[in-house]
C-alpha cells in the first residue's frame, strides 16, 4: 500500500510503500502499552468484579476496535474473552450525551468525584 506524507527531516511530501509487517511493527510498542494498562487495571480491581469481568468478558469501544485482531491478541494475552461493542467508534460519545442528559446522573457522578481521593 502506498501512504503519502510529509517527510519530518526535509518537510517535503514523500510516498512510501508499507506493508503489513510495516504496520504490525509500528503497532508494536502501543499495543504493549494498552495490555500493561490492563493488566495495571485487572490487577487493581475488587475480587468480587473480576469475577464478572472473568464471566462475561472485556468490551472494546473506540477506534482501537478498529485495529484487526486486536481483541484476539488481548484475549490471548489475558485470557478473558473481548467483545467489540456495537457501533464502537460513536457508542462512547452516544453513551456521553445520554448521561449529560440525565440531570440525576449528573448529581450522581458530582457528589462521587468529591469522594474519591486521588
């Protein structure tokens, strides 16, 4: 595939032809990023939820899904299955609004920021 761009050491427009191995080698270092934080997080959660998250699995949002076998190599690494949620790139932001809708929910969320300690 060739993948036009701006050249950072000459600032002049250059194409180049990536491949697949060109991609996974770039994708590399944040991926290992992304698992770390979620073992970072599995390893601070209550017992009684990673049972839950262990039963009924992980769910992928955002453009992250988008990333092909992404799921499956999380899967693979923790164990615990991954879904890709329906309309994963907008399901965040839909899911924002609603709550911003909610004026009980906003209460809800004020008075649980001044509980938590940083």
């Amino acid at each position: 595939m060739d993948v036009r761009g701006r050249d950072l050491a000459s600032g002049l427009p250059v194409t180049l032809t990536v491949n697949s191995d060109d991609i996974l080698d770039a994708l590399y270092e944040p991926s290992e990023r992304v698992l770390e934080a979620i073992f970072n997080v599995l390893e601070k959660t209550p017992p009684e939820l990673s049972s839950d998250i262990a039963d009924r699995g992980i769910y992928m949002t955002g453009g992250g899904c988008l990333v092909y076998g992404f799921d499956k190599l999380i899967t693979e690494r923790t164990g615990i299955p991954v879904m890709i949620a329906h309309d994963s790139v907008s399901c965040v932001a839909i899911g924002t609004g609603k709550a911003l809708e909610d004026d009980n929910m906003l209460v809800k969320l004020a008075a649980q920021q001044r509980r938590v300690k940083y």
